[in-house]
C-alpha cells in the first residue's frame, strides 16, 4: 500500500520541483534547453519525476522496516540488480549521454536497489510459527 500511494506522490514532487527550479538554471546550464521551447526542461523534469518515483516506490516497500535482513534469494535479487544496472547503464551510453552522468546513474540506482530491494526483498514471507499443543482432548 506504502509503495502505491509512493509512485503518484515521488512522481509529482520530482516533476514539478524540477519544473520550478530548472528554467532558473537555463541561464547558467543552457544544455537543459538546447532548442529554447521549453522540451529539454520538460524531459529532464519527466526523468527526475521518474527518478524520484522509483526511490521512493522502493523505500516504501521496505516499510514498517520490520522486515529481517537474512531473507532467502538474496543471490537472486543481488544478480537482477547488478544486471539491471549494467543494462539501463548501456542503454544510457547508447543513448549519448555524458560518461560522468551515465555513471552517477548507475551508482544512484545501485545503492537505491541494494538497500531497499536486495537487503529487504519485496514481499514478506509468511512466518511459520510453531503453534502450543492443544490442552484439550478428544472425547
């Protein structure tokens, strides 16, 4: 529940916080909008949204935090991560974006996924707990 009222909520706030901050730095980044109507601002905003949407997604299933560490598959959900990141890490080379930013991906996402999906795993199992002999007898 956490992690569906997180996408709508991380989404909004990255979008438009973006929206209002990055026409300020047009003037000093002019990369940001590269054809002056507005678009680059828009699709550096969408990916912030985007961004910002996916953290907190993964920081919502970790709530209550009551969660235990030492799940089962964690080899699993350590080896789709890393190869998660490598992929989205090629795809953004292909792509054409700058070294410095392709790697502050990658280690962004990491370090998100390591230490919301890979340490907590994404759905509790159910807790065996032996239950007490019952007392009463069968008549």
């Amino acid at each position: 529940m956490y992690a569906l009222v997180a996408i709508p909520v991380g989404g909004a706030a990255g979008f438009y916080s973006a929206m209002a901050l990055l026409p300020r730095l047009t003037g000093t980044f002019p990369q940001l909008d590269p054809d002056g109507n507005g678009y680059g601002i828009f699709k550096v905003a969408l990916g912030t949204g985007i961004a910002l949407a996916f953290s907190l997604s993964l920081l919502a299933l970790t709530l209550p935090w009551k969660r235990h560490r030492k799940r089962s598959g964690r080899g699993g959900r350590i080896a789709a991560t890393c190869a998660l990141v490598v992929v989205l890490s090629a795809g953004l080379s292909v792509e054409g974006f700058s070294l410095v930013f392709d790697l502050l991906f990658a280690v962004w996402l990491a370090y998100t996924m390591a230490y919301t999906f890979v340490r907590y795993g994404v759905v509790d199992q159910t807790r065996r707990t032996p239950r007490p002999a019952s007392s009463s007898s069968a008549y």
